[in-house]
C-alpha cells in the first residue's frame, strides 16, 4: 500500500499546538514566508510515530527564509529579536541567502537549494504552515523520514571529507537512544 506522507505529515504537524504557536509568531515578526525544518520537523513525526511527546521548548526551532535583501546586520537584529520575545524557544534562524558554504548552517539561493546541503534526507524537509495552502519542500521525498531511516544526502555521499563528517555526526547526535527503530545507511 502506497503511504500519503504529505498527507500523514500535515496531519502530525497541524495538531502540533506549539508547531502552530511557532507559525503564528513568524507570521507576526513578518516572516510569514520562512519555514520550519530539519531537526523540529524530524523530532515531531519521530516523536508522533513512536507515540511519545514532543516537547518543542527543548528543541532548537529550526527556521530558514531566503531574503536576498536583508543585510547581515538586519538579520542579526531579527535572530536577537526572536531570543529576547520569544525566549521559550530556542530559536536557530536562518537566512539562507546570508550563509554559504563554510558555514555550518543550510545555504544556497532559495530554500529548496539550502535544503539540499544539509547532512542528511530525514532532516532535508521544510514546511510553512502559514499560507492557506500548506507547502513542504522535501527534496529527497519523505520516506526516509517516515520509515526512520538515516541517509547521507548526494553532496554529503559523494564527498568523502562530507561523509566522514556526517558519520561523525549521526554518531555525537546519539538519535537511536531516542528513536530504537533507526535504521542508518552509510557506506
């Protein structure tokens, strides 16, 4: 039987009553357009699927917006901002505009591209919530994520200096003592 993720993960999302507080504070601040990704997208359909609770004021929100023409001074002014208002979460906002490619952070020029360079495809997942038609970005679909699996996206797999980062990394976030059900795939 072929699985509706989009139509699962909206369902998941929606009923988020933080996830639904986060929208309703980007919308205010005027970042109606950003989207929340990667690890807070990760831990809430985890979190759902092993019936366990999420609690969000642990998690790090993250959140991209492409904004060409925000100055990296305006955008820090907007990070302090979130961390002074909003201070029950903690917020990890980015402009992927503003990061490139020695930062640690999503870069590229819109948010799809910027998605495409984090480490791996459970993480590479976007949504805004915030339009009267809900939009994802997932550019590795959402398989992975739903059948808690761990794969190197293709820039990651095909550098060996990346993928050696990667394994690093999947092993310092410890995920599998959250989630038992993982399933890691490195070559």
């Amino acid at each position: 039987m072929l699985m509706n993720y989009k139509k699962e993960l909206l369902e998941i999302l929606v009923n988020n009553a933080e996830l639904t507080e986060i929208f309703k504070i980007l919308k205010k601040e005027h970042l109606s357009t950003a989207y929340v990704c990667s690890g807070t997208i990760r831990t809430i359909v985890w979190n759902n699927l092993s019936s366990k609770k999420t609690n969000l004021v642990l998690e790090n929100i993250d959140v991209l917006y492409a904004d060409a023409g925000e100055s990296y001074e305006q955008f820090l002014t907007r990070k302090a901002i979130f961390s002074q208002k909003y201070s029950k979460y903690l917020w990890n906002i980015e402009n992927v505009c503003l990061n490139d490619a020695k930062s640690l952070q999503p870069f590229g020029k819109n948010i799809e591209s910027a998605l495409k360079k984090v480490p791996e495809t459970c993480n590479s997942i976007a949504v805004n919530l915030n339009d009267s038609e809900p939009a994802i970005i997932a550019p590795f679909s959402l398989e992975h994520l739903f059948n808690f699996e761990i794969h190197p996206t293709p820039r990651f797999q095909s550098d060996k200096m990346l993928l050696k980062q990667f394994k690093t990394r999947v092993t310092n976030k410890n995920w599998q003592k959250k989630w038992s059900s993982l399933t890691f795939f490195v070559e």
